[in-house]
C-alpha cells in the first residue's frame, strides 16, 4: 500500500486461493537431497513433506533453491534455480568505444554494428493511431 500511495504501483488486489500456489525451497545441497528412482523419474526431500516424486525431463543441475507449484489443472511441478557458468567474451585485449544511436542501436569503433529487436508496442500503438478517428473538439 505504501508503493500504491507513492504512486509508483497500481492498487494490490485480492488474491484468490487455490491460484499460482506454491512454495520455494532455498539452501544448499546438504539440506536437501535428489536421488534418481530410475531412468524416468527422481525423488526429492521436501522439508516437512518428506519425499516427492517427479519425472525428470532433464538432468537435475547442482540448484541453490528449488520451487513447487501448483497450476490450474491441479497439477504440481518443481524447477530447480541454478546459476548458469558464466560465457567467456572473446579476449583480444584491443579496447572498442561504443556509441548509442538512434537509427543504429550500437556502433563499435572498429566498424561492427548491432541492430536492436523492433519494439511490437510501439508498432501495435502505431498501426492504432494511424486507423483513428480524427475527433474535433466543438468550437
């Protein structure tokens, strides 16, 4: 409510049970286990839960939290929150000054540009205007 009477939000609303429920799970791998069933499924420890099965649909990575919800089908899933190694940039030591523009996004000082994504609301607004109604104001 404090954000909403700053005026930095809009007004909180209700929210209604048995929606996006769920819960996260955060700590180490010491304080919560994986083990593999078989080649289909895994089980996990969940505190207070005890074991919960789950079909794996790819490798479970050394995760620092995990999350189990529930969707509107009454369905329950879990995702495993792992930070991903980081990708190493290429290192040739040269130093590239950047300039931001508008008609090219970015210009490298060694000649390379690159090219933002098209913003579709701006274009959906766009095509909006251009199919309105002038409307004049009675004089």
């Amino acid at each position: 409510m404090a954000n909403y009477f700053a005026g930095t939000h809009r007004r909180p609303t209700w929210r209604k049970a048995g929606r996006n429920e769920g819960f996260r799970i955060v700590g180490t791998a010491v304080t919560w286990r994986v083990e593999q069933v078989n080649q289909r499924w895994s089980r996990v420890l969940v505190p207070k839960v005890g074991w919960v099965r789950f079909r794996r649909s790819r490798p479970v990575p050394e995760a620092k939290s995990y999350r189990v919800t529930r969707d509107q089908a009454d369905h329950w899933h879990i995702a495993f929150a792992a930070v991903p190694e980081p990708i190493p940039g290429p290192r040739t030591g040269e130093v590239v000054g950047i300039d931001r523009g508008v008609a090219v996004t970015l210009a490298l000082s060694d000649g390379t540009t690159y090219q933002a994504p098209p913003d579709h609301s701006v274009k959906r607004l766009q095509r909006r205007l251009a199919r309105a109604t002038e409307v004049r104001a009675s004089e």
